[in-house]
C-alpha cells in the first residue's frame, strides 16, 4: 500500500508539470546556481579533469567538455516538453522492491552473488492506479495536488548574491584564533575561534558548533531524549533542506554525548541566513506526534540493525570503546532505552532544558571578516534562550590499562602483564564469520612524539601484517592494521574478520607480533637507518600533504576541538616530531617496547563457525588468472587450500586457548555494566572545564 501511495505522489506531480511547463523563472534561478558553481568549484585532481573530459568530448564541441555539463545555456519549453516531460511515463518506468517478504516470488538467482531475484512487467494494481493518475485532467490534476500538498516550489531564499572575496584585514593567519564578540553578556555564553580564508580564494564558509549542555552530559537519559530530539529537529528541517542543498549549502546535526554538533558549509553570503533558520528551529521546536512516530520507527530500526546486524569487526569495535571508554552506550542499551522509555513525544520536548545551560565551541574558516563572525555568531546566541554557563562537563575518559590492578577477580591465575581479554558471541546467527581486535595501547595522544613514534611503527607493520595474514595465510576480507589517535589515547590496531574462530585469530596476531617485534624477529631483523628513514618519509608526506578544499582544511583542525585543546598547531608539532625523530629513538620504541605494552583483545565468535571451515579465497588464484581452472566450492566461491590436518588445527585451537592464559578475561558481565572501567586508577581524559 505505502509503494503504491508513493507512485501515485510520484507520478500525479509528473502529470502536474505535464500540464503546466517548467516555468522559466525556475530555469533561470538553476542557470544561475549552476553557474555560480561552476565559477567557483574546488579545485580537482589532474586525475578526474582528465577523465570527465574524454567522456565529454563525446558529448560537447571540444570548447564546451568543461562547462556543458556544469552549466545550462537556453530555456526551451518545448524542448524540454518533448525530449524530457513527455517521457516520463509509468509505461516508461523500472521500479525495483527490495523486501525479504518477496522472496517466495523470486524465482531467480543472480549467478556471482547468488542473490535471488524475479522481473516481470508492471501490472495490477499498482499499474492501473498510477496509470490513473498519470492521465488526470488538467483540474483533476489541480485538484488531486492540493489535496496532497503537492505544489511548485517557491523562489529559493538561500541563492548567494554577494559573491565577493574579501580581502585579509590583516597579514595571513596560519591557524584559527580566539576572537572576542564584542558583547560581553553573550561572550561568557560562546568560544569562538576563527581563520580567513587566504589559500582559497572562493566566497565560501564552513562553521561547526558544538553546544555543550550540562543536561544532555548529565546522564544517559538525558543523552537518549536528546538524541531523539535532535533526529526529530532534523526532521523538521527538511523544509530549509532541499532549497538549501541546491543552493549549495551542506547542514547536519549530530547529537553527542555532551550536547549537539551543528555544522553548516557553503556559500558565505547565505551561510548565515541557514543558521539563523536552524537558530530559530531549535530554539521554537516541540516534536509533532507524526514527525516523533516517523523519527522513532527510523532510530529503531537504525539501532536494531547496528545491534543485531553489524558485522563481526564492528561488533568487536563496539566491545572495545565499551570495555575502555566513558561514557559510552551500547546499540542495545540506546535500542532498548528508545523501545522502553520513548514512546511520546512529550518525553523528548527537552529543547529548552538542552539550550538553557548550554556553553558552544565553534570553528570557523571561510570568506568572512572578524566582524562578521562576532555579528553572524551573536545573532544566533540571541536566538537561543540561554540562562546559565554550566560550569563543567561530563566529558569523554579512556581506561589507562597500565593502570588497571591485577589479577582480575575473574582471572586469579594471572601474572601482573597488562594484557586483557573479552569473548563474545555475535549477534547476526546468519553471519559465519569471526572476527578479532587486538588493540595495543601506546599512551597519552598528546605526547607528539610517541604518536610519531606510533606513525612509523604502524607504517612499518601495515603492509606486512596485510601481506602476511591475508595474502600468504587467506584468512579473510578484512585484513587491516592501524594506528588510532583518539581526543586522548593512541593506540595500534589489528583487526581480523574470518571463518576461523576468534581465539585462532588472535593467536595469529599474537604469531604475527612475535616474528616481526621479538628479537631476532623480521621486523627487528630488517630493521636499520636506510628503511627507518624510508617509512619516516612515507609518513612525513602523507602529514605534509596540503588540504585541496576549505571543508579539508576545517576538517584537520575539528580533532582539536573536539578533543578541547584547541592546539590547531598540532600538525606541524607531529611533523617536526617525525622530523627529529631518530633511528635509535625508533628501534627502542619498536623492538623493545611496542610488545610490552598493556593490551585488550576482543574475541567474536559465531555460534555456527567450528573454526576449522576452509577460508574463502579474498580473490582468484593465480591460476584463475592465468585462464585455468581453480578450485572451488559448490557456489564457484574460491577456497583456500586447507594447509592442515583436522587435527593440526584443533591443535592450533587448543594453543589459542593456552596462550590466553597470559591474558586477564574480562567477563561480559563487568564490560557491560562498565565494572572493568571502574578498576582503572588512571585514565586519559578529554578536558572538563568550560573555560580552557
């Protein structure tokens, strides 16, 4: 029923511009969005101008392959009518259905991933009520639109006019500044920090606010009826949407453990008018039944798959932040919480208590003057009813697992090592895939040098741990090492999805470790001045590599923000760390060290995996590639060969097992009800403070 609805809105406002023409006026505001984009686009890759161009020639004269198919040229109604109105008909239609309530009618099977599917003509129904409709009158047609809210839509109030660079007031800043408001009852309220744009030249702005609220951070309720709120606020602003994104202004609104992210970029001339919409929207905004029903059924159902259908890696993830990180919520707690508690939209009116204890952090980049963001940023702070400066925040705090008292109560019989261990199940019973997460903690990620230190180590592993376990071993799809620099530890990742068991997985890794980092190891062994500064340069390029677009620029300095540093220096500390970083500093990281530190391995199993199935192949053989015929399975699925006896992998099973004793388990019980995070004496903590 909701597929024919939707066909029938479809198709009946089709008929509508059938009837009545595109008007010109619309034609004419397109020309002249399509032409202010054009005029200023990012700059792009040699790599992609190259390739739209060929393809181009085969459509434009050679003088048009850049702007044809960015810019529109002469309005021709009847052109329009006849190559493009005329055309969309329901006889001219392809709909596809995908719902697993069809499956007995598909009956058949696409040959590479075996997918099972049906195709037929449109008929019944669904064909007579919109062919129905697509054949209205041209009052019937009148008629059926305004019953259905169906209309043209109005002039768009987001097209930029003024699109003049400004000139620097001052010399060019290098990174964004604290800038006063020049309204001291509104500046205890807001931490603005702003950079002109002098690498650009183009008339755009990126703005992202995030606005701390004592309420939200005070509990986990508050978080859930906040995020509710948010989604449905996002709703609701569909209305400034679509006339926004064709204006070329992007927003989201992202609710946080300690408030809510607003972010706004496009077009600096309109830029402030969105915000003062989105000010207005949140400040005024009480969620309708319809729009909290809609929005509760979509976060549902958004939570229910992250809990239930997330794959194995992802799953390890979530186990992971929820074993070290405070505060942190589970997709089934939030997917319970939002089921149990939510269920009116009188429970999430919580705008005015979200807003009147609220304190915002703001990074600005664009083609604005300093008065113009004291202007911009005091008009929106008007708009909101802001009473009280919460004087601290709840903020984020990740377990220092050196820190952690051993044995466990769970685990008696383990020595002082800081290594930890959790076992788990998944969730997806369809799902015959393992998966593990070795994380190796490094320390504090403030300390520049370590995280240079991490850089090259992980430079140095990354391709060997791939060439290694997924390419020589074949155990799966998803084969990665990493480094992660969080808002306040670091750490090196390895992270293995597979048909073998979780314990195996990590005894590879543990293998893996072992022969590259222990003495007389690969790594160790390769391990001198010429390679060393090999990877240093790798990493060296990759941290000087400049920003192609303002968002890219925004983007590098958001981490400091959000991790309340405000150090946008921090790049240039990173490479002049990498820079003095040197080979005997680096060898005693990496080959003596990196082993001997405090570590959590995160085991998922599946209740349907033995663990001893043969390993889909993560592509052909090299006899596939050479036309001959490789071995498979019965759906053509390449295999590897299996490189060991029954018994020789049970044997690599009960090993696993052994070498976990090194490990302290963590029970699910203390995970989840954050019991192991109360052990730590010590963690690495994000700032609380309002005023830094």
């Amino acid at each position: 029923e909701g597929v024919k609805r939707v066909g029938e809105l479809v198709f009946g406002f089709i008929r509508l511009l059938q009837i009545s023409g595109v008007q010109e006026w619309v034609f004419k505001e397109e020309k002249k969005i399509h032409d202010i984009e054009f005029k200023f686009r990012n700059v792009r890759d040699a790599m992609s101008v190259v390739t739209s161009c060929a393809n181009n020639l085969h459509r434009y004269p050679p003088e048009l392959v850049l702007e044809g198919p960015e810019t529109f040229f002469d309005f021709d109604s009847a052109l329009i009518k006849t190559k493009v109105l005329d055309l969309l008909t329901v006889d001219s239609a392809r709909v596809c259905f995908t719902d697993k309530a069809l499956a007995s009618a598909c009956g058949c099977t696409e040959p590479i991933y075996g997918t099972q599917y049906a195709e037929q003509k449109l008929r019944g129904e669904l064909s007579s009520a919109w062919h129905k409709v697509g054949s209205m009158t041209g009052e019937v047609t009148q008629e059926f639109c305004k019953t259905n809210g169906l209309a043209f839509p109005e002039q768009n109030p987001f097209i930029a006019e003024d699109l003049l660079v400004k000139p620097p007031e001052e010399g060019p800043k290098q990174y964004p500044e604290k800038i006063s408001l020049g309204v001291p009852e509104l500046e205890k309220f807001a931490s603005i920090y702003f950079k002109k744009d002098d690498t650009f030249g183009l008339p755009k702005g990126v703005w992202t606010l995030t606005l701390h609220s004592s309420f939200v951070s005070a509990s986990f309720e508050n978080a859930m009826k906040t995020s509710l709120w948010a989604h449905c606020v996002e709703e609701d602003l569909n209305e400034f949407a679509y006339d926004a994104e064709v204006a070329g202004l992007v927003y989201n609104l992202i609710p946080k453990y300690t408030g809510i992210t607003l972010s706004v970029r496009g077009w600096s001339d309109s830029l402030p008018r969105l915000l003062s919409a989105i000010g207005t929207k949140l400040r005024d905004y009480t969620p309708d039944q319809q729009t909290f029903d809609r929005v509760r059924e979509m976060r549902i159902r958004q939570l229910r798959n992250a809990a239930k259908n997330s794959q194995p890696y992802q799953q390890a993830y979530q186990r992971s932040f929820s074993a070290m990180e405070t505060p942190f919520y589970t997709f089934e707690e939030r997917l319970s919480f939002v089921e149990e508690k939510l269920t009116s939209p009188d429970q999430v009116n919580v705008g005015k208590e979200i807003l009147s204890e609220t304190f915002i952090e703001g990074l600005i980049l664009g083609n604005f003057t300093r008065s113009e963001v004291a202007s911009h940023m005091s008009a929106f702070l008007r708009l909101l009813p802001l009473k009280t400066v919460p004087s601290k925040l709840k903020t984020s705090e990740v377990v220092d697992l050196s820190s952690v008292p051993l044995p466990l109560p769970s685990s008696p019989q383990v020595s002082s090592t800081p290594f930890f261990r959790n076992v788990a199940d998944t969730t997806n019973a369809d799902d015959p895939n393992s998966a593990v997460l070795l994380e190796i903690q490094v320390g504090d990620s403030r300390d520049v040098k370590l995280c240079a230190l991490l850089s090259v180590s992980a430079s140095f592993l990354e391709q060997k741990f791939f060439d290694d376990l997924r390419t020589k071993q074949q155990l799966g799809y998803i084969v990665t090492s990493q480094p992660n620099v969080g808002p306040s530890a670091c750490s090196l990742f390895f992270i293995i999805q597979s048909l073998r068991k979780g314990g195996v997985l990590r005894l590879r890794v543990e293998k893996f470790l072992l022969e590259n980092l222990a003495e007389g190891g690969g790594l160790r062994a390769e391990l001198n001045e010429e390679s060393f500064e090999k990877h240093k340069a790798s990493v060296l390029s990759v941290k000087k590599r400049q920003p192609k677009s303002l968002k890219e620029e925004s983007d590098r300095h958001l981490p400091q923000m959000f991790r309340r540093s405000f150090a946008f220096d921090r790049r240039e500390r990173e490479i002049k760390a990498l820079e003095e970083l040197t080979f005997e500093e680096f060898r005693d990281f990496a080959g003596e060290r990196l082993l001997s530190l405090p570590r959590i391995a995160v085991e998922m199993n599946a209740s349907a995996a033995s663990g001893l199935a043969a390993v889909p192949s993560p592509g052909p053989t090299q006899d596939e590639e050479d036309g001959e015929e490789g071995e498979g399975d019965e759906n053509g699925v390449s295999c590897a060969p299996v490189e060991a006896s029954e018994e020789d992998m049970k044997a690599e099973a009960a090993e696993a097992e052994k070498v976990a004793a090194a490990y302290a388990t963590i029970e699910n019980a203390e995970l989840l009800s954050g019991k192991f995070r109360e052990t730590a004496k010590k963690t690495f903590a994000i700032p609380s403070q309002v005023t830094i």
